[in-house]
C-alpha cells in the first residue's frame, strides 16, 4: 500500500500505531539533531520527525529534500511536546522510521501557501501549483460538491442527465458566439453552444418530461471579474408546469444547497415582480439583506425653486438607518463616488435627521424644517437617519441609486456575509426596446412566452408586454433564471417577426424547432443556474475564477497553455481557411 492514511487523519488516539504517509513537502526546518517536516495533502499536513541519533542515514537523505518533493515515510504516530492548536493533526507527529523520495521538485516560483507571494500571471501559468494551495483546493472541493449535490436532488426529483451537442449552429443568448470551422464541409462553421436551450426544448417534445445537464456553455463576450468566456450552468427544463411549479422546485434545490454547505435555512424564497424590484432596490437582481428600500420623493420634494428637483423627471431617496451623525469627509466621499462616470450622477443631496428634531439638510436654503420635516414622514425615517437623494432622468437615477443603495450598505457593513437571501424576480418585460435603432430585442431569450394576458398587446404595444420569465438573485448577484416557453408555433412565429427576423429568417435559423412545434409540444419552461456565481456567492466573493479549475485570465487567454495561439497553415490549408 502507497499509504495507510491522509496527511490530515492522524489524531491522539492513533499513538504507537506504524503508519505509512505520502505527500508533498510543505516545510523544512533543520534543528542540527532533528529535521521537521511538514508533510502535505488535499487532507491536511502531517509534521514528521528525523531523529539523527535513531536513524542517521535516513535523516541525511531527509536532508537533501527540499519544498514540494514528492516522499512516503513509514513511522510511528508519537504525541507532540509542543502541540500546534492551529491544525487538527496538530497532537501528534510521525516519528519517521523509513523514507522514499518519490520524485523531485524544482523550487516552485511562489510560495505554496495560503498568502502566497505569486501575482495572478505566475499562478495561472502553473496553475497545477496554484492548485495545491489549500484555500484555492477549498474552492474546488466546494464546487464538486455543490455539483453532487444538485445531481442527487435533481435524481430525488426525478430528472433525467441528458448531453446535447457542443459542435451546434448558433444560439440566441444574446451574446456572441464561438465559431468553429468544419474541415468536411468546407466554408461552414459549427457555433459553440450559448446554452443547450434549443436542444433542451426540443427534449421536451420528445417527451423526457424532467430534464437537466451540468453543462459548458460558451459565450464570446468581454472581460468581467463574474464572468468567464466558457462557465457551466446547471440547465434544466420541465413540461406540463407554470412558472409556479418551476419557482417551487428550485428554490428548494437552492435551499438543499444552502443548507448542505453553510446549514443555512432560507425557508421560503420571497417573490417579487420586475417592476417591483426596480421601484424598491432599483435593480432586477437586489440584495435584500438588508432594508433601505427606495422611497419616490418626485411629487413631494419639487416646488420650492430649487433647480436640481424641479428639472428633474424623478427624486429617488434612501433612509440610511442611524446615520446621521455620518461625518462630512464621509458624506463628501459618497457625494464623489455617485459622480463617477460609471454611476453618473449629477451630485446627492442629503438631509440628517438628527436627535431632538434639529434637521440639517445640504439645501437648507430652499427647504425649511417643515419641508424636511414632511419628507421625514413620508420616508419613515427615525430620529437618527441619514436621507440621501439623488434626482435626474428616470432610468439613470433609478440606475444610480440602486448601485448607491449597495455602495452605502457596504460602507456601513450592513451586506452580513454569513445572510443568504435568495429572491425570486418575476414578470420581466418581453422586450428590451432600442431606442436608437428602434429595435425590439428579447429581454431573456425569444422562446420566453408572454403573460397569457399581455398577448394582445403584442400588436399595439409590445414595451407593455410582460413575460413568463424569472430570475433569482441571490446577495444582489443572478443567480439564474429562466422562463415558460411559448409551445405554439404562430405566436413563435409572431414573436420572431416583432424581432425582426422575416419569416424567412426565422426558418434559416430555428425551422427545426418551428417544424417541432407542429409535433404535439407540450407546454414547458425551464431555468440555468450559473454553477461558477453559486459557488462565488455562496463564498461571498466576486470572481467566479478560482472556482473554475484552470480559468481563462483577464483577456480570455488561457496562459498555461498559450491559448489561444496560432495554428500550422497545413491545418488552415485543411480547414480551407
Ligand atoms: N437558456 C437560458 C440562459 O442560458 C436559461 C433558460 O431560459 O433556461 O440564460
């Protein structure tokens, strides 16, 4: 046997029995007599002792090792005189009796360790080293289970695993796509699936009525720290069911994950419409750890000449609780802050509502204390409270004050890491309207059905237009989402008109789902969760990266493996390229 046990098994009650260990050498520390080593795993570490005076040769070869050798020693577990509280092996030592050095190890070029000094090019260009540190195995380890247990939940449930094709014709996940030439049908590409949505639909047809896939999609679109060009969703579609039916499955899959990771019981999973959610968080994906919600002080704060309000289309507000006594360094810093091109605001306005009724405002000039007394009321502030406000044009200072209402919650570490708050978002608008081009473009993708009774309006007003789709946030980041299906092949048809698309058109790309449609589809709606943001959220970090075994860097390059790179021009040759 290669080992008995793991580097991070061995406790007191293993005294005096003879092990074998392998792993890799964390540390090193030569005392002259003795050598200690730190022996590693993905389980843990493991000190080991060489004892000049019980075993010279041995301790002269122990030596000659140095950081990341590959050994196996055999030896007897002892207790330690000067125990370590911080690791659970931390009781005990293997007093080493025999050493193999397995294979050798060049100097790493960082340190394989928790707080490493490599920069993020180096670890990526040896990932497999950035890899055996314990916080980023932590993360995969984390990954790999949150997989196993969605596939157990999803089996308990009755789903089926099915794989659909990578090498596919385009998607419309409104991204682009990934193309790759095909050396058999020259002049032709095959596109890399955005998500298997078509493929999953069309399952549905063929009558597997619960189906799922962890699956890679892939989607050429520009660097952020959440997104990666290829990432994997936990995909799935079921027939004869509402958009009920869909919200109540899955946020109990959401909930056995929270609970089997964290022991978090989120209970039951509140529910709020789009319109909603803009109007209180000023967002579609709101963090509701927190309350802060936003007041619309547009008919109550214009009238009294001052320009900034009465120009303005909306004045949105949020009570800060407690914050009055905010000092004025802190509140100028989130007066730059919202005028950040990214946030756009012109400037904020804020008013403190301090103890015994003494209000001060940033415009005292036009507002008296019976004014700001007034909108006190009208916020449900408390003694106490800090009012920000922000005013402009609708959509930006919607925008704006739903990324103030997080920039504030984080500054007053009221985002608690160890909350889960997941929150269904429902009823999203069909369409997302161009105003420039004067386009319609599908807010989810274009198999979303319209709400049964919105459908007239597909004629008259399509912006009016709400859909049978769903999101869940959870923290504030998507999570996922998805939406009921149109089954009927006219209002399919309808729908890829307002689009755009001749019918034509339409034929050229989706005909086999069109054709499908004429084959008896059965209602059905689906939804994908982005398994890299779970994990990243559920960790309370932003970068899905180090969630991902061997990610792509900032620009979509893979720099272990210099990819992408060019190709031989025989393989072009053979490409007809
Ligand atoms: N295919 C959709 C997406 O990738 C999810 C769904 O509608 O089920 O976002």
């Amino acid at each position: 046997m290669y080992r008995t046990f793991n580097n991070g098994f061995l406790r007191l009650e293993h005294i005096n029995q003879e092990v074998t260990l392998c792993g890799w050498v964390q540390k090193m520390r030569d005392l002259g007599g003795m050598t200690f080593v730190d022996l590693r795993d993905r389980y843990g570490t493991t000190q080991l002792v060489f004892n000049m005076e019980i075993n010279s040769k041995i301790c002269e070869l122990a030596r000659q090792m140095g950081r990341e050798y590959v050994v196996q020693v055999k030896g007897k577990v002892v207790k330690r005189s000067a125990p370590n509280k911080n690791i659970p092996t931390g009781q005990i030592e293997v007093e080493v009796s025999d050493l193999k050095i397995l294979n050798k190890s060049k100097n790493p070029p960082f340190t394989i360790e928790d707080e490493t000094d490599g920069g993020d090019d180096l670890r990526m260009q040896y990932r497999y080293l950035d890899l055996r540190r314990s916080v980023i195995q932590k993360k995969i380890i984390l990954r790999s289970e949150i997989s196993f247990y969605t596939r157990s939940f999803l089996k308990k449930e009755g789903f089926l695993e099915v794989e659909t094709p990578v090498l596919i014709k385009s998607t419309p996940e409104g991204a682009r796509d990934f193309i790759v030439p095909s050396r058999l049908n020259q002049g032709k590409f095959y596109a890399l699936p955005q998500s298997p949505q078509t493929f999953k639909q069309l399952l549905m047809v063929s009558g597997f009525d619960k189906y799922y896939q962890i699956v890679k999609c892939f989607r050429d679109e520009d660097f952020r720290s959440d997104r990666q060009p290829e990432f994997t969703q936990i995909d799935c579609e079921m027939s004869f069911v509402d958009m009920n039916d869909i919200l109540t499955t899955f946020e109990s899959l959401i909930a056995d994950i929270l609970f089997k990771t964290k022991g978090v019981r989120i209970g039951t999973i509140p529910r709020i419409t789009y319109d909603q959610s803009i109007r209180d968080y000023g967002t579609d994906k709101p963090d509701i750890r927190f309350e802060m919600k936003i007041k619309n002080l547009t008919n109550i704060c214009k009238g009294n000449q001052f320009p900034l309000f009465d120009q303005a289309d909306t004045i949105l507000g949020i009570v800060v609780p407690g914050a009055a006594g905010l000092s004025r360094k802190k509140i100028d810093s989130l007066i730059d802050w919202v005028k950040r091109p990214q946030i756009g605001a012109t400037g904020m306005i804020y008013c403190k509502f301090n103890h015994l009724d003494t209000y001060k405002s940033s415009v005292d000039k036009y507002f008296n204390t019976d004014d700001l007394a007034s909108w006190k009321e009208f916020c449900e502030a408390n003694d106490g409270d800090l009012l920000l406000i922000l005013a402009g044009k609708e959509k930006q200072t919607i925008n704006a004050m739903g990324q103030l209402r997080i920039e504030v919650a984080d500054r007053m570490g009221l985002r608690d890491p160890n909350l889960y708050k997941p929150i269904w978002v429902t009823d999203f608008p069909l369409f997302d309207f161009d105003e420039e081009n004067k386009t319609f473009h599908a807010m989810h993708h274009p198999f979303t059905s319209p709400k049964e009774e919105d459908i007239e309006l597909l004629v008259s007003h399509p912006q009016a237009v709400k859909a049978n789709a769903y999101d869940m946030a959870l923290n504030g980041t998507e999570i996922g989402g998805g939406s009921i299906r149109i089954h009927d092949r006219k209002l399919q048809n309808q729908i890829f008109n307002l689009l755009g698309f001749t019918n034509e058109q339409a034929y050229e790309q989706f005909g086999f789902l069109m054709e499908a449609f004429e084959y008896g589809a059965p209602p059905h709606g689906g939804i994908a969760f982005g398994l890299d943001r779970i994990c990243a959220v559920i960790e309370g970090v932003d970068s899905i990266r180090d969630f991902i075994a061997f990610p792509k860097n900032n620009s979509g390059r893979d720099i272990m493996l210099d990819a992408p790179s060019k190709i031989h021009d025989d393989q072009l040759k053979e490409l007809g390229l």
